[in-house]
C-alpha cells in the first residue's frame, strides 16, 4: 500500500512539471512500451476504448517517437510512408517498427512551417513503384518555395528523383507552404498557400494560395482554365485560397474537396471547381491575429468570389483531410475526418447524401494531441499522425 502511494505520488509530481496537454497525451499511454526517439522501434502497439457518439473506438498507438510527422501513406505490402518535417521519409511496419530514414530524399528547408510534407504513393504503384512528396524547396540564399517531387521507392532508397512542380516566386517566408497531393485520374492536383503574402493570392501570375493541377509526369494539361492566358501560371486550377493542409477526392461524386486555414477564424472546406476565385484575402470569415479586420477583407462574400462549402466560426487549425467510405465500419460511412492542431482532436464531420455538413464530432479531445494527418487504411481503419516532438502514429476502430 505504501508503495503504491509512493509509485502514486512520484506519478503526480512528474505529471505535474508536464504541460497539460502533454500530461493528458501520456496519461493513456502509461503502460505502453517505452519507444526510442528515432532509428529502428518496435513498440508494443497498446491499444485503450474511447467513447465517441457512434459507440466506443479502439485507438492504437501503433508507433510513436517520430518527431513531428506530416503525412502517411500505405504501400501495398502493409507498410507504411511516413514523413518528419524535418526531412526524413520512413517505412512503419504494420508491427509499429519504424525504419532509418529512407535515402534520395530532396533536400528541404525545415523551418517555420517549411520542411519534408504530404508523401502519396502512386496509384500503379504494384507496377511503377512511384513515391510523391511534396516539400519546401530550397532556393537561392534564404529563397524557399513549395515543390513536388517524385521518385522510385527501390529497398530503403528513392531513385531516379525529378521535380515535376516548382511554385513560384519563391520567398524568404517560412509560411503557408501547404500542401498535399491528390490523385484524380490522369490528373495530380497539388495544393498551396499564400506564403504568408495575402495579396499574391489574387494574383494569378504567381502559384501562391492556389490548387495546381498537372500530370504526374509535370506536364500540364491543356485544358487547364488559365492555360494560354496572358501573365497566369498555366498550372493554376484555382485560386484565392491561404494554407492548404488539407485534400481528398470525394469517394462518391470524385470531386476534389480541399480545406485550409482562416486567419483567426474561418478556416474552410471548399470543393475547388477550374477557375474559380476562393476569395482570400478579399473575403474571409476571420479576422488578424492582432484582432483587427484584414486590410483586403472586403467582408464575408463579394460576387465573383466562390463561397466556402462549410466553415469553422473558431479555427481549429485543419490539417489532413479523409473521407470514410470504407465497407468495414458502417456507422463511419459519409464521413469526412479532418485533423485539428490547435483545438488538438480529430474532427468527424457527417454529410448528407448530397455532401452537406449535417454533423460535427470531436474525437480524441482527451487525448489532447496537435492532429497532423488523418487516412483510411486499406484494413478500413482511421489512422492519424499527432503533431509532436514524440510523434504518434494513430489507428482507430470502431467496436460493434
Ligand atoms: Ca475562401
């Protein structure tokens, strides 16, 4: 007894010198194996039930000690690719194991908000072994800008790398690189964001604030909007948006539904359509940080500028984007899960038939981990990556 109340009390005091959302990160993982910070980790994955609205979820961390991880994307052998925004791509195997960095990665600028990003595997993968990431992309002096890049994923090294997409001009910025990447047929959409510059999203003759679409080879299709015109980037599918962290083809209309952050306040959904002005900064639902208006804000809608399809009043922070269509957990279904870094949860929203947001749940709001990215795993699991210095690679799934 007196040991327990001393194993109690040393519990509380170590506790207590955490931050509080560090200490409510530990508090479920106080019997999980111990991981090493990086290098080759085999956790034993522990697994707690949380309740959510739909009934109880089985969250697993499958691996952690990943230092802030960006995206995840799943191979067809069961491992995954995971991103550090430091610079390093890994493999987790489905045992929680996580590789030394895999070699013939770009080079990236990891500061502020820049660094190694989205990764995607290709959708012929099986057949050309392709990895696409997009990063923050050195230039000249303190120059910076969001690029995309592919290469073949051979053992632990990517080979034959190319860059198929340079935004530009590049800055000196380190904000609002976005980005993720989308598969869309013979399509490749890349989204971005403003670099921290507002204006440059309204202007079509830079890649700031836009969504791009190109082939997976760079080339870019001829029926994109702006191709031709005078002064824009012919890469351009639309515009006017702010930091894209966020993207997904919508599984039932095969549409591409982005979402990106507000100033303070009015971070957004949208469903990009060719041409089209999102509207930041000109119209927004938030304001500065500093507390007052935009200087471009012109108000909440002007005509010429696209709507967003839903919209968060409080910002929080989105990051990662997944629709649920997956036969195994039925309740899931028209679900769009959305990662949270500054309300630290993930977001569940519920559409309608037609895509309307009827519904909005917060998942692992215990937990209180920053969510950088959020999939559905090809086992009809949700899986996420919490923002932290010991990164957390995350599987839920539903009981019953
Ligand atoms: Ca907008």
């Amino acid at each position: 007894m007196r040991k327990n109340c001393l194993a109690l009390l040393i519990a509380v005091s170590l506790t207590a010198c955490q931050p509080a959302a560090e200490s409510a990160a530990n508090a479920p993982a106080a019997n999980e194996a111990a991981a090493s910070a990086s290098g080759t980790t085999a956790a034993a994955p522990a697994s707690i039930s949380i309740p959510t609205q739909l009934g109880a979820v089985t969250l697993t961390t499958v691996a952690r000690g990943m230092p802030n991880p960006w995206a995840l994307a799943f191979l067809p052998d069961g491992d995954m690719l995971v991103t550090e925004r430091s610079g390093a791509l890994r493999r987790v195997a489905a045992d929680g194991s996580v590789s030394e960095p895999i070699k013939g990665v770009p080079a990236v600028v990891a500061e502020g908000q820049g660094g190694l990003l989205d990764v995607v595997v290709s959708p012929g993968f099986a057949s050309d072994g392709l990895v696409y990431l997009t990063y923050a992309e050195p230039g000249e002096g303190k120059l910076a800008g969001t690029a995309a890049a592919r290469g073949r994923l051979e053992g632990d090294t990517l080979v034959d790398v190319e860059v198929i997409f340079r935004q530009v001009p590049k800055t000196d910025s380190r904000h609002h690189f976005g980005s993720r990447l989308v598969f869309h047929g013979e399509h490749l959409y890349i989204t971005m964001g403003d670099r921290g510059d507002r204006p440059t999203a309204q202007d079509l003759g830079s890649h700031m604030g836009t969504v791009a679409r190109i082939f997976p080879d760079g080339r870019v299709p001829e029926d994109n909007p702006f191709v031709g015109q005078e002064g824009a980037q012919p890469e351009t599918w639309s515009y006017g948006h702010r930091n894209q962290q966020g993207a997904a083809l919508n599984p039932w209309t095969q549409v591409l539904w982005t979402h990106e952050h507000g100033p303070k306040g009015g971070d957004e959904v949208n469903i990009p359509q060719a041409g089209r002005n999102y509207g930041w900064p000109i119209i927004t639902y938030g304001i500065n940080y500093s507390g007052f208006p935009i200087p471009e804000a012109e108000g909440e809608s002007k005509e010429g500028l696209e709507q967003p399809h839903y919209y968060w009043e409080v910002s929080p922070g989105v990051s990662g984007m997944a629709f649920y269509a997956h036969e195994r957990f039925p309740a899931w279904q028209r679900s769009l899960f959305v990662g949270s870094l500054a309300q630290r949860a993930l977001i569940r929203l519920s559409l309608d038939e037609v895509g309307n947001v009827v519904g909005e749940e917060r998942l692992l709001e215990a937990q209180g981990w920053r969510i950088r990215d959020v999939r559905v795993g090809p086992d009809g699991a949700v899986w996420a990556l919490t923002d932290e210095t010991d990164g957390r690679l995350l599987r839920l799934e539903l009981k019953g």
